[in-house]
C-alpha cells in the first residue's frame, strides 16, 4: 500500500483529543468577548436531535421500586460534535401513597445530581411529564443517564420493599441534543468515522455518489460498502441513497469514480487515479462534511479499492493511499457470519459479551442479557433443545428463603435455580463447593429452539431475598454478588439445517437465504435494466439489511441484468423491478403469486390474513393457506409487493422479488423490511403486499426445502408428513411378510412329507 500522507493509528485518540479541545477552547473565547454585547446566535453547523429511551436500548418502561432504585442508560456523544446543551423530557407515574416532602425522583447524568423531580400528592397515578435542563459541562464523550427513585410511604417504620413504593419512567421520554460541529482530519485511520460513528445511537443515513450511470462492477464495490457500514450500525439500522453526478449539499457522502482521466464529479475534480485509491477529503460543498472517494482506473480497480476498505480499514491511515496488492480472502463458509452462533461447535457465553457484563451486585440487581443470533434455518422438529451448561457463583446470604436465579429465554421461563443461604450449608458437597465468600454451582439446561425467532435473548436474573423480621427490623443486605462464568457453554453441532421455504420472515430478520455465506457469494442481484435512483436506492439499502445481519461485508456479491441470469443457475437471485423495467417479470410469470402488467394488477389471495395476526411455525404444513382467489383489477394504483419462489433455475436455489408498480414504491418495500413501531404486522409468508405503513400477507404455500438432513432423520420427518402413505406401506409390507412366510413354512412342510 503506497500512502500519499501518513498518520498512525496510536495518534488517532491524540489528534482526536486535541481537535475537540481546540474547537471547545475557541467557542469559549469567543463567547467571552462578545457575550455582553449581543446574544448568542447557532454556531455554523450546530444541530439539535431527540433520542427515546427506547432507542438507547430501554425496550420497556424503568420500573423502579422500594425506598431506593436507580436503572439507567448510556448515551454517547459523536466525535465530530460538541455539546453545547441538553434537555431531558421526562414522562413518568409514581405511587399515591407516597409521601411528597420525603419522595423524589433524581435525574443523574455521569452520577452527578442534574435535577430533581418532585412528586406532589395531587399528581400521583397520573401520566406526567416535566422537561429537565442538562448543564453541557456534565456531558462527556460517554454518558450515562440515571434516573434514580426515592420513596418514603411512612413517617414510622416502613418495609422496605412495600407494593407501594413504585415509579415508573416511560421509555418515550426523550433526551434532546444540542451540539457544535468538531472538524476531524482527513485520516482513513480514523474510519468509519466520519462516515458512521457508533456514539450515535440514531438511524445511519449515508448517500452514495456516481459520476454517472454505474455498471456492474461499480455496483458491486457499493454494495460491499453499504453492507458494511450496515454492519457497522448494526441494531440502529442504516439507509441508503444514490446521487448521480450530484455532491450532498451538506454532510458527509461516499463517492465512486473511475476512469482513465481527471476524475469528476458534480463540480468535484480529482487527478487521475493511479490505481486503486482510497480518499478521505473535506466536502467542498460544507466545510463540516466529509467525502469517501472511491476510485481506480477502471471498475474493477474500484471494486479493489472498496474490497480493501471493507476487509482491511484498520491498517489504513493517511488521507489517501493507493493500494498496490490485495490478495484474495479465504472463502467462507456457511453459516460462519460473525454475527451467528457457531453451529458446528459448542460457543462460549464470553465470546459474545464482554466478561464484565456478566457479573451483577446490589440486593434488586439488573438482568444479565446474552444475545443469541441464531442461524434461521436450524431444524428443531421434535427435539427437547439445545445444551446450555451454565456455570455461575453468587454470595450466599446469612438467612434466606426465596433467593434464586431466574433462566429465562426470549421472555419464557426455562428454570428457577435456588441460591442457599449459609444457614443451609453444611459440611456435605455444597459446603465443599464454596470458594471464599463465594459459591459455585452448575446446572444444565434446555434451551428450546421450537418457534424461536433468530434474535433471540437469554435473560439470567439474580432475585436475592431480604429478611423480614417484623416491624422495624426489616433488613436489606446489599453487599449481594453474582456472576455467570463466561466458560459456559451453548452448543448447536446437533442441529441440521433445513427449513421449508419461501419465508420472508427469515429474509426481512436475516436476509436468509442469501446470507447463508456471509460475503454472498453465491448470491446474484438482478437490477431492471437502466435502473434508476430509486432502483439503486433499494439495493443498497437491502445489501446493509444484510451486513446488519451478518456482521461481514458482501464481497462476494454479483449485480446482472435479466439477459445474463442464466450465467448465475446456481446462485439465489435477488430480484428487484419498478413499473415494466424487469424482464424476468415476463419470463417467470407462470412462477409469481402476483403479476402486474398492461397497467393490470393480478393476485392470488388466501385466507391467511383472516386467520391469525403474527404467525410463524417451524412446522411447514402449519404454514400453508392455499389460495382461495384469483383476483386481477385495473386502476390508478401501483402494488408494492415482496414475494419468494423456487428458483426456475435451479431446484433447492432461491428467488427474492421485490417490485413496485412505480419506482417509489421500492422504498415502501425497503422500508417494510427494516420495520419499526410504525408498522403493526411484519413481513412473512410467500406473499407480501406493502401499502405505505400497511403490510399484509396474502399467501404462504412453502413448496420446496434448503438445507439437508441425515437419512435416518429425514425418514422419519417425512413418514411423519404422509401417515396415510405409510399405513399403506405398512399393510402392504404385512401382507408380503405373510405371504412369504406362507410360503416359507409351506415349503417347509412339503420337504418333512417328502414331497
């Protein structure tokens, strides 16, 4: 790798650090000397922005109970801002029976008190809602955000955990942002910052630039890129826009050029490149925005430079470098993506949280939650689950009764171990397993995997007891420790993959069955041909969708048109069309559950929207509502619409369509597949018709299978699925045993008679 300016990756935080303190320094100055004489206007750049609660990660309102409870959640604060004020808007309950000279609710930012909340007598049970001033100084590149309940209902004596002692915060209550535009150098060092910075816990929207009409190859550098930094934001989400020729006005931008010549575009104008080059530049359009250059000599010298990006930015630094070798990744395998439990061998629970998080203290302490991103397709047909040896250790308490650690998976409860107390010990084997003040216990679990969704949680609670003695001499202990052992294990190797298909239910949360190679590398997008922005729009925003399942760029991918799909048979096709611009649309007509054409809207509906709401069932048979009406119409509207069939290819290889009657439609469809609160059902099924915020499933008939399972499993799964084919096998098998045997023991007595 040549490198035009160099920088080094241990002078990133430096540079960062002085950056902020420069830019923080001369706000201040400037401040000074002309606070006393005219008020204070917006910095150039300075923005606001609002998060919830809920997109911190508090999925469900704080409930806090007792005399004393504290539940909080971090907010980070993006390395190209400055905070210049903040403001909480809490929306919160209390109890009625609380005491209001003795009672209160403390905001807290990094532990230090912002405010309190009083709660009046007048108020109490009732929806309330205050906004709370945050003074900037309290707020760090990292923060936490506490909120911190206390709450007396007796001048006298009161029981510490009473039912009355109870407040709860919404997790609608918004924390709003005011922040100053910090420059960061030109530094690929840096990466992915500017572009995404995992401080921000908002949705990732990035635009994409092209010189002109991309050809295939550029379209696949841009989609390993967008995969990425889908990757990158992970649960946030990320969306994706094309420009043609056009430099955003304001903000930050990645953009693809290549050619022989002086590079250009939308009044940007670079030398030309010598080879495949990475380039990070200062918008010319907004002095706080940053530009991505991707660029080479041709497309496949850019699809270099992009590779080199996605698999290898943490030994890039300097502002541009041109990369002389990239020698091939080795290939993946599947289900090997990051992102996925291990299903070939048993994983450990530290390897997919950091060792910290897995220890708790305090007498009401929180949950201790271990995702599992299970691989979709694991078949789970009449099995009791998958093998959790759990270790964990705790601090036996003195004197307890109901001391226990709840094992929960996905909300349901899998097993209640008890945590006894000293008075319980004795000089057998639980004494002998003490260690120090500490306990250690193991216990086997099932885990099971029947109707699980592929995000999945394990939830670990230590639920510590406290002594009741009577009035006044109720006792709370709070030195109370707990940890779960990150050697734990969870093992999946028993499980084969198989699973009835088509499923948009597993392709909108997984993108299976394209990711079942991390790089998609036997995956091929057909684009309409002269695809246009909206086109472009929803290809890259569906490649994130995956990068955000996976973990892993799509390197592998391959962008055709329909008259090349032949040349790709053997690989699961992603299909996207807009009005009449798709020819596969023609081709594959006898194949669609939905057709439009001639202006024309065709259908074939079923009743299973009538039947149930929310649906999935690992049990395929469970899935099928056969079609029940054939419906075409014609009018003004434009369907939108996901559907998945058995590639007319190849048997056992897929086809995911996504079509709209006109080309906005595909960001309902791409919209759809990200979901949100907006939407009340998801996308599942064969069949989805998507009308603004409105999904509907119309069809489900699974007519094909991906995946293998072993014979003498597969025997069984399938005399299971035909009963009456089997009753029939078995008589017949009876009879020709008895007819054998017949003539067996007939022979048998010819020969003692001689005959």
């Amino acid at each position: 790798m040549n490198s035009t300016s160099s920088a080094f990756g241990s002078q990133r935080e430096p540079r960062h650090v002085l950056a902020r303190l420069t830019c923080a320094l001369l706000a201040l100055g400037i401040g000074a000397a002309s606070g006393e004489t005219a008020p204070a206007s917006p910095a150039p750049g300075a923005d606001s922005y609002t998060v919830t609660l809920k997109q911190l990660g508090r999925n469900y309102p704080m409930s806090l109970r007792g005399v004393e409870s504290t539940d909080s959640v971090n907010f980070d604060v993006r390395a190209d801002s400055i905070v210049t004020g903040a403001r909480l808007n809490v929306q919160y309950t209390y109890s009625p029976a609380l005491l209001a000279e003795l009672s209160q609710i403390n905001v807290l930012v990094n532990d230090e008190v912002a405010a309190s909340l009083a709660l009046p007598k007048d108020k109490a049970g009732q929806l309330q809602q205050q906004v709370v001033e945050i003074p900037a100084h309290l707020i760090t590149e990292f923060n936490r955000l506490g909120l911190q309940f206390i709450g007396h209902y007796t001048l006298s004596c009161e029981d510490p955990m009473h039912s009355s002692l109870w407040a709860k915060i919404s997790n609608t209550t918004q924390l709003g942002i005011d922040v100053s535009p910090v420059v960061l150098p030109n530094d690929l060092s840096i990466m992915p910052l500017p572009f995404f910075d995992r401080r921000d816990a908002r949705v990732l929207n990035l635009p994409f630039v092209f010189a002109a009409a991309p050809d295939n190859a550029t379209l696949e550098a841009a989609g390993a890129l967008s995969s990425w930094f889908g990757a990158q934001a992970s649960y946030r989400g990320a969306r994706f826009s094309s420009h043609l020729n056009q430099i955003p006005a304001t903000g930050n931008a990645v953009v693809l050029l290549s050619g022989p010549d002086a590079l250009q575009a939308g009044g940007l104008n670079l030398p030309a490149a010598k080879g495949p080059t990475l380039t990070v530049m200062t918008n010319p359009n907004d002095a706080n925005g940053k530009l991505l250059v991707i660029s080479g000599r041709d497309s496949a010298e850019l699809k270099r430079a992009a590779n080199a990006l996605v698999l290898g930015s943490q030994a890039l630094s300097g502002n541009s470098v041109v990369i002389d070798r990239l020698d091939l990744v080795k290939p993946r395998k599947p289900y090997d993506a990051p992102n996925w439990l291990p299903s070939d061998r048993p994983v450990k629970l530290g390897e997919l949280l950091p060792a910290k998080d897995f220890n708790v203290s305090g007498f009401n302490p929180g949950e201790i939650i271990v995702p599992l991103n299970l691989p979709p397709d694991l078949f789970s047909w009449r099995d009791n689950g998958a093998p959790l040896n759990l270790r964990y250790r705790y601090t036996p308490q003195e004197k307890s009764n109901n001391s226990s650690l709840i094992i929960s998976f996905n909300d349901a409860l899998i097993q209640s171990q008890n945590l006894p107390s000293r008075d319980k010990l004795d000089s057998g084997l639980l004494s002998a397993l003490q260690t120090g003040d500490n306990l250690n216990r193991e216990t086997d679990v099932l885990l099971p995997l029947n109707s699980a969704p592929p995000q999945s949680r394990l939830r670990l609670r230590y639920m510590f007891d406290y002594l009741k003695q009577g009035e006044c001499n109720d006792i709370i202990i709070d030195n109370m420790r707990g940890a779960i052992d990150p050697e734990s294990t969870l093992d999946l190797s028993g499980y084969d993959h198989f699973i009835a298909m088509p499923n948009l239910g597993v392709f909108k949360d997984t993108g299976f069955p394209f990711t079942r190679l991390a790089d998609l590398s036997q995956t091929a997008v057909v684009l309409p041909d002269n695809a246009g922005a909206a086109e472009l729009d929803a290809y890259l925003t569906v490649l994130g969708r995956f990068g955000e399942s996976t973990g892993y760029p799509a390197t592998g991918v391959e962008v055709i048109q329909a008259a090349q799909v032949a040349s790709v048979a053997d690989k699961d096709l992603l299909v996207l069309a807009s009005g009449a611009n798709q020819p596969l649309l023609k081709q594959w007509a006898d194949r669609l559950p939905a057709a439009g054409a001639d202006g024309q809207q065709s259908f074939q509906l079923s009743d299973l929207a009538l039947r149930v709401r929310d649906w999935f069932s690992p049990d395929p048979e469970a899935n099928q509502r056969k079609t029940r009406l054939d419906m075409a119409f014609s009018g003004g509207a434009n369907s939108t619409y996901l559907t998945g069939f058995q590639s007319p290819l190849k048997d056992g290889r897929s086809v995911v369509l996504i079509a709209s009657g006109q080309p906005q439609g595909l960001a309902d469809a791409t919209n759809a597949l990200i979901g949100g609160d907006d939407y009340s059902q998801s996308v599942q099924g064969s069949l989805v018709v998507v009308r603004g915020k409105n999904v509907e499933a119309l069809v489900s008939d699974q007519d094909y299978y991906v995946g293998s399972l072993g014979p003498v499993k597969y025997l069984q799964w399938l005399m299971s699925r035909h009963v009456l084919w089997v009753l029939l096998l078995t008589g017949l098998g009876v009879v020709l045993l008895g007819g054998l045997a017949y003539l067996a023991l007939r022979a048998r007595a010819n020969q003692r008679l001689g005959r």
